[in-house]
C-alpha cells in the first residue's frame, strides 16, 4: 500500500522534488550503510 502511494507520488514529482528525494534517499542509504 506504502509503494503503491509512494509510486503515485512519485510519477507527480517535479524536478526539484524529485532530485530531493533522490538527495534524501542517498543520504538515507549512506546512513544505513555506515551504521551496518
């Protein structure tokens, strides 16, 4: 249900949106690779 809404968003995203999350998600990613 999450991904679905998630993909929903994510079709609705400008540019700047988009390259946010993409900011976020490696922020969240090199986050989680460091604390594992």
């Amino acid at each position: 249900m999450f991904i679905q809404k998630f993909n929903v968003n994510f079709k609705s995203l400008n540019t700047l949106e988009l390259q946010n999350v993409k900011f976020i998600g490696l922020f969240c990613y090199n986050i989680n690779k460091s604390s594992s």
